[in-house]
C-alpha cells in the first residue's frame, strides 16, 4: 500500500474544486494588487521623462522628502534596536510576575489603529499635550514626533522578534562558554547574539518597510516639514492633480519598499532552523542588578508602548461631558455604522481570501510569499493605483471593501500558513488510512487544528480594517465617513475643542478595536493555539 506524504495528504481535493480553490486569491492580487501597480509604473513611465525626473530631483523641496524618508526610517531602526534588544533578553531570560501579562500587552500596537496612536503621541507631547501640561516639553514642529510614533508602532516588534531568536540559543554552548571564563557580556556576543541576529535583522527589515511606507503617523505627526514620500504622494493626487509627479514618486517608494522585501525574503530563510532541544532555562531575577534590568524593560515598555494609549485616556477623560456628547452626534453615529460594516465585509472576504491562499501557498513557496505583496505596496500607492486603473469604480463600495480586504487577509494567510506547518503528519496518515476523503480530511482533521490560528488571523484583519485610514481617504464617499476620516476631520479644524473631540473618538475606535480582537481571539478554556514563530505568525504584518 503506498503511504502518502505529508503535503499529499494534507491537500488533495478533486482537480475542479482546487482549481477554484487556487485561482480565487491569485486573482484577486492580480486584479487588485499587481494590476494597480503596474498601471501606477506604467503611468510614471510614461510621464518620467528626464526633464521631469531631473526637475524631481533637483527640487529641493521633494529631495527632502525622499531622503528624509529614508532617514526617519534608518533611525527608527536603530531606535528599536538599541532600546528592543535589553528588553528582549529580559523578557527571554528572566521570569518574573506579571511577565505573561507583559508578552500579551506587546500586541496591543497590533491592535491599535495608526490614527489612535498618531493623537496619543499629540496627547503626550503635543502642543497642547501632558508633556507641555506637566513639563513644559513641546515637541511640536520637530522629528521626534514622528520617530517617537514610529518607536510606539514598531518596539514590540523587534522585542518579539528578538525573544523568538534568543529562545534558539544553545545552552549547552552558553554554559560552555561560561565555564571556559567567558563573561556573560563576551558570551552574549560570541553566543547569543549570532543566534538572535538572523530574527533581529528580518524584523528590522519590516521595520524599516513599516517607517518607509507609513501614512497615518507621518501625515498627522510628520507637519509641514517632516512629512514623508507617501505624504506627498497624497498630497500631490489629492491636493494639486499633479499625477505625473506623484506617478514618478510613487515608482521610486515602489522600488525602495520591493528592495526592502527581497531582503526580508532573503533573511526569513535564515529562520528555517529546528528549534533547539536545549534551550536557556529562565531563571527568577537574583540580586539588585538583575531586579534593576527588569524594572528598566518595564519601564521602557511603559513610556514607548502604553505611555500614548494612556495619554489618550486621560485627555479624554479630562475634556468633560460636552465634549463627550460628540459621541451621540448624527455624523458618529453614522460614521460608527459605516466603520462596523465596511469592517464587516472586509473581514468576511478576507478570511475567504487568507483560507484558500495558506491552503494553496502549502503546494507552493513563491505562493506562500506572495502573502507578503501586500506589504510591498503601501496603501497609499494601492489607493492611487486603483483609482488610475478602474476610474468607474472609483465611487463604489466594492472597490472599497475590496481594497480594505486586500490590506487585511495578509494577517489570515500567514497565521494559517504557520498552524499548518506545525500540524503533525501522522494525522492525515490516521484519517486517509481509515477512507476519509481529502475534503473529509480537512473539516474534520486540519480545519479544527488550525481553528485557534483562523481566530487569530480574522483578529488582527478585524482590527486592521476597523483603523484603515489612507484607503479611505482615497476611495471613501463624503457620505461613507468612517471614524478614521472623522477623527481626521476633527484635526483638520483648528481649536481645542476640536483636538478634544477628535481625542473621544480615539478612544471609541481603540475601544472598538480591542473589543473586535478580544472576542474574535477568544479561546475556551483547555484549547490551545498551537505553536507558532514570530516570524511567520500574524504580528509579523504591516500596519500603514
């Protein structure tokens, strides 16, 4: 009898249905993705003459932004790795109470949507801020806002990252070492540190990618003269019609965030390492220094991660009943129906596309990456792309949606993609063996398996596209306001009172999208999420 292999098993429907099956999400990113794209190069193509792309270059004004770009992202990098890395080897090698706690709140900049964390970093240090209240710190008008956001956004990235690495240390090595007269700063570096660099450089890749292309942060934080390369690209479609312009910039974020991925590609086949048997056991913290480094991580955590969320919070609480009663306006109310079932849809095609596309990428590595497209294209540039490809759709709520998924189902595919690595084999085996057919196989074999990963993936696609923010500037409808483009609203009005009702439906869209990822991430007691990675689990996605 010839026993069947993992990958033969696990997936074997009839040749018509995998045909469906495999062809549902492939054209989706051609149609919504790829096609847009090459239309937005085509076009800057076409329009990039040498004349113009000197004129570009030579304006100092757009130089600015193209290197200033880069730069923000380059520090935000260093940033994260200079403040993620102490916090990672705390977190990875010393157990303490609270310490479970502490992991779980990490997703809580997952969660929170762009436009939330943008007003929490105004809240704190903004000109009407607690910083300006408390410490006369006004940071208004410099970078160190938009740095400042991006290490709110990006920190418990690399902290993951860099505890996933470090749980691959040897410790039979690092006791070596250590018994050979090493130091535990010498062993760290000849130790610990090549095994956490392959996890910490993929994750500074997507951080990098995240600054370079990030919309939200940079268009409220950024002002007049820290504003980035997408910002300008908005700005020039929405503002000025200058699509040749903005045409010729969006082709070169194109090529800078497509170099960015390939090395991101390149570095997560270093991770496809076996775990390690002999990990570094945690230890309870041992003496005033030891308790010393965990208060410092928690400190850290506390002003770069919780300190925004917070500083929301408190503005909101302290701008009293009127401004509260901004909840109840007929323009939120509407603005939440609209937010609740845009979301909605999304969600429910998402989940469909980030389904087939992890059972399909299972046959197939190159489908298996083009999950990441998504990312590689910002949804500014995925916005502009759809407008110059589909001009009659441009007012339609299909097109809309469609690109609200798009952003989203990234989120379901990797988190599936991880829990069915990781089913065990001898499953199949079991189930085919008996006569199960390979559709029985997965509803009653791989589908329960990979229930508490699906949960997952639908919780993060959930909470993105409740925060999505540049797609709906572009393609939303005056009358398809959602809280994003109403909190936007609300900042673009000078005034306090204003800045204090933008701040109140913050807190209603953070509230709305903890709660979506909560009930959507819930797991009954006894049923666990089966093991999976950093680096291919859900977190790993972008959040422009």
């Amino acid at each position: 009898m010839r026993v069947l292999s993992h990958r033969q098993i696990s997936l074997q429907p009839a040749p018509a249905y995998w045909l469906a099956l495999g062809t549902l999400p492939i054209l989706f990113l051609v149609f919504f993705l790829l096609a847009p794209a090459l239309r937005l190069m085509l076009e800057g193509q076409g329009t990039a003459t040498p004349t113009i792309i000197t004129a570009l270059w030579q304006d100092s004004y757009l130089r600015w932004r193209l290197l200033w770009s880069l730069l923000q992202a380059g520090a935000t990098c260093m940033l994260v790795l200079a403040v993620g890395l102490p916090v990672a080897w705390v977190l990875a090698r010393i157990q303490f109470t609270g310490r479970a706690l502490v992991l779980r709140l990490l997703m809580l900049p997952f969660i929170v949507p762009t436009l939330v964390a943008a007003l929490g970093v105004l809240a704190l240090l903004g000109p009407r801020g607690l910083g300006m209240t408390w410490l006369g710190v006004d940071l208004q008008d410099t970078p160190w806002l938009l740095l400042y956001g991006n290490v709110f956004f990006n920190l418990c990235l690399l902290v993951r990252a860099g505890i996933d690495g470090l749980t691959q240390v040897s410790a039979s090595r690092l006791a070596a070492a250590r018994t050979l007269g090493a130091t535990p700063w010498r062993a760290f570096w000849r130790i610990e540190w090549p095994a956490a660099r392959p996890w910490l450089a993929s994750s500074l890749c997507l951080v990098f990618l995240y600054c370079f292309s990030g919309f939200g942060l940079a268009l409220v934080l950024g002002g007049q003269h820290y504003a980035t390369l997408e910002v300008e690209i908005y700005t020039l479609v929405a503002y000025e019609l200058k699509l040749a312009d903005a045409s010729v910039l969006a082709v070169v974020g194109m090529l800078v965030t497509s170099s960015v991925a390939m090395l991101y590609t390149l570095s997560e086949h270093r991770l496809a390492a076996p775990a390690k048997s002999d990990c570094v056991v945690m230890r309870q913290p041992v003496g005033a220094l030891e308790w010393a480094m965990v208060a410092a991580a928690m400190t850290a955590l506390l002003v770069c991660c919780a300190a925004p969320v917070l500083a929301i919070a408190a503005r909101a609480l302290l701008a009293g009943p009127t401004i509260w009663a901004v909840l109840l306006d007929e323009s939120t109310l509407q603005a939440l129906w609209n937010t609740l079932r845009f979301s909605v849809a999304a969600v429910g095609l998402a989940t469909l596309l980030g389904l087939t596309h992890a059972l399909v990428a299972q046959r197939s590595a190159w489908l298996r990456a083009a999950a990441y497209l998504p990312f590689v294209v910002s949804p500014v540039m995925v916005a502009f792309g759809l407008l110059l490809l589909y001009p009659q759709w441009a007012a339609t709520q299909t097109l809309l949606v469609s690109a609200y998924a798009l952003l989203a189902y990234p989120f379901v595919a990797k988190s599936i993609s991880a829990a069915l690595d990781s089913l065990p084999a001898h499953l199949w085996q079991v189930a085919a063996t008996l006569g199960a057919s390979p559709w029985r196989c997965f509803w009653r074999v791989t589908l329960p398996f990979i229930l508490p990963a699906l949960q997952r993936g639908v919780a993060f696609a959930a909470a993105s596209a409740l925060g999505e923010f540049a797609v709906s500037l572009f393609l939303s409808r005056p009358e398809w306001t959602t809280l994003t483009t109403l909190i936007y609203q609300r900042l673009s009005r000078p005034g306090a009172a204003n800045l204090d009702e933008a701040l109140v439906l913050a807190c209603l869209l953070m509230v709305l999208a903890l709660l979506a990822f909560l009930v959507l991430e819930y797991q009954p007691a006894g049923r666990k999420l089966p093991h999976l990675s950093f680096s291919s689990a859900a977190g790993n996605t972008a959040r422009a």
